[in-house]
C-alpha cells in the first residue's frame, strides 16, 4: 500500500469523528449530542474554514489535508462553490472534483459541521477555492 494512501486512511480512522464532533457540540445546554436535522443539505452549521493540499477524491467527498495534518473529509455538493462556480446539474461531482481539483494542489476550504437525522456530524463544503501556484516565469 502507498504511504499516501496508509496517511489518509489513519487520517480517516483517528482523526475526522473528534473533528466534527468537537465543532459541532452545544456550548450551552446539558446535552453534548448534536440536534437532528432533517437533511445535511438543508441547514447550516458552525461555519469552518482552513488550507491544505488535496489527498484525493471519493464520490461526493473530497479529502483534505487539515492543520493537523489529518486527512478531513469534506462532503461536496450541486450547491458548493468551486473556484466561484458551482459544480453542473448534470455533472457527476467526483468527476469534477478530479479534474479541476488535483491531488497536491492547496486548497481553502469554508464549510459547516451539518447534522444528519441520525445525529452523524459531517462537514459540507460551502466553497472551495484553489490557491493558484506561483511558477517561474519560463526563460
């Protein structure tokens, strides 16, 4: 197994629940649960926001590398804003996540902690933004 592949999956296992459940509890309250919500589409959450380069992409997920340096899945949908557009109706999102989001280019990524009717926290992209690489100018 690539490195790459063993960090993302170690990343994914210790990492992303503490993330979003840690984001996403009641300051206020007794409970510590978050509340159900009927769709992770549908309501907002705690707005987030960081850089890091791109590991790869899964239907409907892209995975990030975070501050920590943990792989941080983050859910993409029809309504999420990439490089200032959103992503067609009639485009399948892993594929275009593929080709306009390579792994290894930097990344901002501004999104909330939803969650799903089951309680389940899990962060979806508001906006995605490529950070453009400064190259040389060619001799």
């Amino acid at each position: 197994m690539k490195r790459w592949t063993q960090h993302l999956l170690l990343g994914l296992l210790l990492s992303t629940p503490p993330l979003a459940v840690a984001v996403n509890t009641q300051a206020s309250g007794d409970s510590a649960r978050p509340s159900p919500a009927p769709d992770a589409e549908g309501t907002s959450g705690t707005p987030r926001a960081f850089s890091g380069p791109v590991l790869g992409t899964a239907p409907g997920t892209l995975f990030v590398t975070g501050p920590s340096g943990a792989s941080i899945p983050i859910r993409v949908t029809h309504q999420t804003r990439i490089a200032g557009e959103t992503v067609p109706r009639d485009q399948d999102i892993e594929t275009y996540l593929r080709e306009n989001l390579k792994p290894g280019r930097s990344v901002r990524v501004q999104f909330d902690v939803r969650p799903f009717s089951d309680g389940t926290p899990q962060n979806v992209a508001s906006t995605v933004e490529p950070k453009t690489s400064r190259e040389p100018p060619s001799p």
